[in-house]
C-alpha cells in the first residue's frame, strides 16, 4: 500500500501542526524529492550519514526528523558541507524529509510528556515559551520525595544511561519533589523553572554559565544530555503515525540514530 506524499504530510501535521512551532525554528517539509508515493517512512531523532545509509537499505521513501535539516542560517546547497552533503545524497536517492521539532516538543504526548511519564511526574503542567505562551517544558510532582542523587539513579535507569553520562548542578542530598524538564536544550527555562517551585530541573546542553546560574537561583539541575532527553522521539512519533494513517505505509523507527558522544 501507498500514500501521496502530501497526504502523509496532512497526517503528520495533523499529528503535531507547524503552526505552533517556535518563531526560531523550521519545522515542516524540508525536502520534496519529488511527486512520489510513499510506501514507507522512517523516524528518527536527525539525519547522519547512518541515518541515510539506513534508509538505503530500508528503501524508504520519506524521513521525518525532529531535529530540522535545515535550520539557523542556511543560504546555499554545498555538497562540501555536511548537511549540503545530506542534501545531496537524500535528494538523489528519491528520499523527501519531514521535520516536527517543537511542535512535538509542545504536544500533549510529545518529548516533554514522554520522559515526565517516564520518571513518574504527576499533575504536570506547561511552562510559558515567553513567546506565544504556549506549552514548551513541564513542571510536576514526584510520587516520593527524594534526594538529587536518587533522582540522578532514576534518571538513569528510565533513560538507560550510565550515571557517568550525567552532570548535575546542586547538593547530593537536596530534597526533591517538584521537577521541571525540557528535553533538548532548555537552560533558557531555568528561571521559569525556579519561580514555578522547582526544587530540579532536568534538562540538556547545559553550558558553563548556565551552572552558576542554576546555582545563584538555588535551583538544582540535571543534563541529561540533548540526545538522552529526546531519544524517545523516533519510537514515540513511529507510533502516533502509525496509528494515523492506519496500515497504509511502513512505518520505521530508527535503530542507528545514536548518541555522537561516547564514554572512553
């Protein structure tokens, strides 16, 4: 069976519509690689040259991305750089790619609800991007109180990380019960975070300054990595549209989009 590329689209966006993203980001169609049918689709987290490889192999025909291929200041296609290199490559394989990036980020049952659920949070509620006021973090309450380090153990049995993968910003025994999260990179919510009664928050990409910040607002903070917070994406959004288009096409999630970071 097969859709129209643009049929897949509507599902997608029905999904997670483009028009709630982010002033900043690009999310939406990337690459239309031509008036195709679409047998089968592929998810994942962003595109690597494994990724493509991947779809190779698969021989999909379109690839729905969280991260945006093209983002930030992009002019010109140069096959010498690596996402002009992507391009390229995708572009003559007959492959189209698809980014949702905060849209999912803010949907009820996006990344920011998939790792809440997972660690336990309850009566969770939306932070305010300052922007639209629309949902792009969550606060919520923990079962049971519990310390920092406890928190970093459940961290990293419900993210399947090691604890060295972690960095943590606060005193090991500080009482936890009220957490807010933003997956990917949210040290831009720290603040929100503090003002909302969050003893923690979990979060990626924190940079240095961002710690002595977290520490002057007596806010203690968890970087679980970019990758680590959002690698639920390319099962969770699979799922969604594997459900909306109801058998149609394939729909795969990635196994080799992986964290670029290693532990030596």
């Amino acid at each position: 069976m097969a859709m129209k590329l643009e049929d897949v689209v509507a599902k997608i966006e029905e999904i997670a519509s483009p028009d709630t993203q982010e002033s900043w980001d690009n999310s939406g169609i990337q690459l239309a690689a031509g008036p195709v049918e679409i047998h089968s689709v592929l998810t994942t987290l962003e595109i690597t040259d494994a990724v493509i490889e991947e779809a190779d192999e698969e021989g999909v025909d379109l690839i729905v991305t969280h991260h945006p291929l093209i983002f930030g200041s992009l002019k010109s296609i140069d096959y010498r750089d690596m996402v002009g290199a992507y391009i390229v490559r995708l572009l003559n394989m007959g492959v189209s790619v698809y980014s949702c990036h905060t849209p999912f980020d803010k949907l009820d049952g996006g990344n920011n609800d998939f790792l809440a659920e997972l660690i336990g949070l309850k009566d969770t509620s939306g932070f305010s991007s300052g922007a639209d006021l629309d949902m792009i973090g969550r606060v919520g309450q923990l079962e049971q109180e519990m310390t920092l380090v406890e928190a970093l153990d459940l961290l990293s049995v419900k993210l399947e990380m090691d604890p060295e993968q972690f960095r943590a910003v606060g005193k090991p025994d500080s009482v936890i019960k009220t957490v807010g999260i933003c997956t990917g990179a949210g040290a831009d919510l720290m603040e929100l975070a503090a003002a909302n009664g969050c003893q923690l928050f979990v979060t990626g990409d924190l940079k240095y300054h961002d710690a002595q910040k977290a520490k002057a607002l007596g806010l203690a903070v968890i970087d679980a990595g970019h990758y680590g917070t959002e690698k639920s994406f390319a099962g969770n959004f699979a799922d969604k549209l594997i459900e909306k288009t109801g058998g149609q096409i394939q729909v795969l999630a990635s196994d080799v989009d992986i964290d670029p970071f290693e532990m030596l």
